[in-house]
C-alpha cells in the first residue's frame, strides 16, 4: 500500500465513477482501475462497489475513507510546514457559507485580501445547506464553515463560535388570528395545522423549527420554501401564511406589512464560525481563521484562554 493507491481510492469515492476519477488524475482507466484492485487484494476487502450506476464505497471502504484522507492531509501537512520555515504558505483552503451571509459580512474583501498576501494559496468558497456543509466538514472536504446551528451545542466532531444568535418570531399579515393573542408569548403549539413559510430542509433555522414543532408533539406543516428570510417575510407579507425567521425591529416588520409574535418556548437562531474538533487540519486555514473571526465580529477569548460556551 502507498499514498498513491490512497489517493487514487479517495479520488474514486469522490467522482462516484473511474472515468471521471481518471480524467482527474490524469490517468489511463484500467490503470487506475487496476491499482484499485491492487489495493483491495493487500487490505483483502472490496473498497468499492462497482455494480451500481455509480460507484460507491462499501462498508469497509466508508471505514476506510477517513483513514485514507487523513494519510493524505498529514502528507500535506508535512510539507507546508516546512515550507512554513521558508516563509510560504501553500495550499488549499475551502470555505462553506450559508445563504445570505455574503450579504452581511463582506467574506468577499477577507479572502481577496489573504489570497493577495498568500498567492500560493487556492480558496474555494461555497454556498450550501447547514446540512450539506456540516457534513463536508466531517468529511475533511470544507475547512470552515459559517453555517447554522439547531442545538445550543456545536454538532459532534466540531467547534463552532456564535457569530449571531437571535430569537425565532412568527411574522404575519395584520388580521391574522395569531395576533388575536399578541399580547403574550405565542405557543409554539399554536401553529399546529398553520401554513408556514420556512427555509428549506438542511438550513439551521428549518431544524430550530423542527426541533420546536416536535417537543410540542406535532410536525410543522410548511407551504411554502424559500432560500433568504427576507423572502419568507415577502411570502407572509401577501397573506400566504406564517413566516419562521430571525427576530426584526418592529418599524421593519411594520415597513413590509407585517406584525410579529414572539414564541414561547422561545427557540433561536444560530450561525456559528465553524470547524472540525481540534482545528483546522492545513496551515493555511488555521491562517484565515483569525481573519475570518475578524470580519464576522467573533469575540476575542479572554485572557485565561477559556473556552466559551461552544466549546472553541
């Protein structure tokens, strides 16, 4: 076994396909193929399934995977650390961001700026799901995220810093029978059977409101799906149901047709600057990170280095 058979393995998982693993590696099909083969006969497991439509890793090869990627990443690592002596910084930095935050912090101007001062350096930005990215996360393949977090706890495996924690409200039409009770807290209960206006599936803020729903025994019915709250709040403005979204200034919620109830018990929303336990793996992400907590307003530790409640 040799890091190129690890990579070659890794490759295929990656693609789902030996052509296209090949194009990538620039290789000869039944090369690689059959350095695949190699390597299944000296572990003595099948790595891959070859039957489907797609390939795919069996069971011992979703084992495997981890092991195999995190060979590759110490190799890696060896050498921008040596280049870091040099005074290079190399590499390859991915960055994961939800819907909407581009809007609000100017990522943009942060990575511009360290890719000017670190040319060596490639840095591929993304725009996903909470779901998706946290996934990629655990897989190796994104270095940090700003995603959304369900739980008052980062998600196993990962540190997340709060970069914005605000409460969930339900925005609604004047006249609608929800604000018959808009002198109190309105029950989460209360939106049973209600048509609701959400985030989609995989965002943090759907997964507060599914998390909500179900510890007041129901499952929330939603009409209607769209990408950025202030959509939501459009969709619930013409009367099409009640919008799920993080909490707004009254004269705002007033400015586009709308009241909105606070909710009892009150859930939140939650972004998080977020990455794998233990750091980011390549120098070069451990390098943006100060500057990404920068732009995104995170809190300094203080000086005993304590962690915050997120664990970071």
């Amino acid at each position: 076994m040799d890091l190129r058979q690890l990579q070659f393995f890794v490759t295929v998982v990656e693609e789902g396909s030996f052509t296209r693993a090949a194009e990538r590696l620039h290789l000869a099909q039944p090369g690689l193929s059959a350095r695949i083969r190699q390597l299944e006969r000296e572990l003595g497991h099948p790595l891959v399934d070859r039957t489907g439509r797609s390939v795919t890793p069996t069971e011992v090869g979703e084992t495997v995977l981890p092991y195999a990627r995190a060979a590759l990443e110490a190799v890696e690592n060896v050498r921008h650390t040596t280049e870091a002596f040099t005074g290079l910084l190399r590499g390859h930095v991915s960055v994961g961001l939800v819907s909407g935050a581009t809007g609000q912090f100017d990522i943009a101007a942060v990575l511009a700026d360290f890719h000017s001062e670190h040319p060596g350096v490639d840095i591929a930005l993304t725009e996903d799901t909470s779901e998706r990215m946290l996934q990629a996360l655990r897989r190796g393949e994104l270095d940090i995220g700003v995603l959304g977090l369900t739980d008052e706890h980062p998600p196993e495996g990962t540190t997340a810093e709060i970069v914005i924690d605000e409460p969930v409200v339900v925005a609604v039409a004047p006249g609608d029978p929800l604000l018959a009770q808009s002198d109190r807290p309105l029950p989460v209960a209360a939106l049973r059977d209600r048509a609701l206006i959400s985030l989609p599936r995989g965002t943090g803020l759907r997964g507060v409101l599914e998390r909500a729903c179900a510890q007041a025994g129901f499952r929330p019915r939603v009409a209607f799906e769209a990408a950025a709250p202030p959509l939501l709040a459009r969709l619930a403005a013409r009367g099409l149901g009640a919008a799920v979204i993080p909490a707004m200034p009254p004269a705002t919620a007033a400015a586009l047709g709308l009241r909105t109830l606070h909710l009892t018990p009150q859930p939140r929303a939650r972004i998080g600057l977020t990455w794998r336990t233990g750091g980011p793996a390549s120098p070069a992400a451990r390098a943006l990170l100060p500057r990404l907590r920068a732009v995104l307003g995170v809190p300094r530790k203080d000086d005993s280095g304590a962690p915050d409640e997120y664990g970071a």
